[in-house]
C-alpha cells in the first residue's frame, strides 16, 4: 500500500487529527455511559442527546472539486474510483461507492432553501483547515470535539456560510462517498464523514449501478461517533435558553460550543 510521506504537511495534520478524536472519542464513551441512567424521553426533550434522523436530500455530499486526501495524495471526489483508498480516522480504506447527483432548475425558478450547499472557507476551523473553501451538502457532518455536527448548524454568515454562487447556478452537482463502514475522511484537509446508509434511497443519478453491484438493499450503517442535531423548533428554543443561561454557568450544547468558538474565529480575523 502507498503512503503519504512522513514528512508530509498533510499527513502530519492527518496524524494529529487521529490522536486528538481518539481521546475526545474515549471522553465521550465515558459520557455517555454517565447519561444513560437518564430517561431517554428527558434527554430528548433537553435536545443533547445525538440523533440519527437524515432531514433534507443530499444528506452526506461533497461540491465537484472537493478534493479528499487519499493514500496517494488528494484526488477530486469525482476522480475516486471503487477501491481506491481514502485516509481515514481509522487508517487507509477502501471506497465503497461514489453516488453522484446533478439537479438542474429553470433560470426563473429558485432552489429550495435545503438544496444550497454550505461553504466553509479556508481557515474557517484552524490555521489548517480547511486549507480551500469546502463546499457541501446542508446535512453533511463534521467531526468537531468527537462529535458529529451538521454543518447547517455551524452557519454564521461569515466563515461559514451559503454558497450564493450556488444559489444563482441553474445546476447543483452533489457527490457521496461511501465506505464499507460510516468513517471520518479528509476533504480540503478538514474532517468529515463519509456518506452513511440509514435504511432509506437517494435518487443518486448512478443508482442503477450500486444496485448491480449490491442488490437493491439499502442496509443501515451505525453511525461513527454521536450525531448531534436538533430535532425540531422546540430543542432549537431550548438551545437558545442554554445558550442565554451560559452567561452564568456553561450549559452550552455541543453544537452551539463549535460554533461559537468558531464564530469568535471568524470575527478575530475579520477584525
């Protein structure tokens, strides 16, 4: 198997990457095991618990473009082919699958306010990452804190924000890499997930060929790490309270965590 350089900035970056989810991952384990003896309808209703709900199309994709660290470098996520090998939290692995999407609209008409992709802007998280704009689905998670977190709830108009360029295009082209397992990869260096099978179909332009492959069985896939979304307008409220009451006592969700210290990040460079 090829492998990245040693002295490689990117695999130095992949390198601190994997250490720093493994222990966040361990802390969370322990977490969890804290919060169990808790009733689930409770944690629910608090809106901390993660939640595996895909709400919106496209729920795990990547722009055209996107490049995706690979054990031979970076490669544009439509060039990956079946059994090329991605780098992930978990090593290199083989690609499953790359479904692919084009939607197209009328020039009068306009997209529905789910489909517009999100970009993170280069250097939106680190001094690292991601080293270009990365563009993706409104559903597509980020490995942040050893949590996955949409990335629509990461929105703040400036560092990470909608593509107006996207809305004014009459196509949208979504990819989604699939792996044997729900993993973490790299995509312009940033952590991400992988596209993740729920038990549901996506009306993928290439479906015909993952079902002669793999049959027509959608499966369902465990998720890699906790997903933390909300799940509706009251979790939403609740997380405004939270975030109000944090003033006095830090009772911040996770999400509203990773967006405020990212939020702060934009505006600190901005300034």
């Amino acid at each position: 198997m090829n492998r990245l350089p040693p002295t490689s900035p990117a695999r130095r970056h992949f390198m601190s990457i994997v250490a720093a989810g493994a222990g966040r991952l361990s802390t969370i384990a322990i977490a969890s095991s804290l919060v169990s003896i808790t009733k689930t309808k409770d944690a629910n209703a608090m809106g901390l618990f993660p939640h595996d709900d895909h709400n919106g199309p496209n729920p795990q994709c990547f722009a055209r473009g996107t490049l995706i660290l690979t054990a031979d470098g970076e490669v544009p996520v439509e060039n990956l082919a079946i059994g090329a090998l991605v780098m992930t939290t978990n090593g290199a692995l083989p690609v499953k699958w790359v479904g692919r999407q084009a939607m197209r609209k009328n020039a009068s008409a306009s997209w529905h306010p789910s489909v517009v992709p999100v970009r993170v802007s280069r250097f939106a998280i680190d001094d690292q990452t991601p080293h270009r704009d990365l563009y993706l689905s409104q559903e597509h998670c980020l490995f942040v804190d050893g949590v996955l977190i949409p990335v629509k709830y990461l929105v703040n108009g400036h560092s990470i924000a909608f593509d107006d360029d996207a809305e004014m295009s009459e196509t949208i082209e979504y990819f989604g890499v699939e792996l044997d397992t729900h993993e973490v990869i790299f995509a312009e260096g940033l952590a991400v997930e992988t596209f993740r099978r729920w038990g549901g179909q996506i009306a993928w332009d290439n479906l015909g060929d993952y079902q002669d492959l793999y049959g027509t069985e959608p499966g369902v896939m465990p998720a890699f790490a906790p997903v933390c979304r909300y799940t509706g307008g009251r979790a939403e409220v609740r997380g405004l309270l939270r975030l109000a009451a944090s003033r006095f006592v830090d009772v911040r969700d996770p999400i509203q965590i990773a967006y405020d210290r990212i939020a702060a990040r934009a505006m600190a460079t901005a300034a």
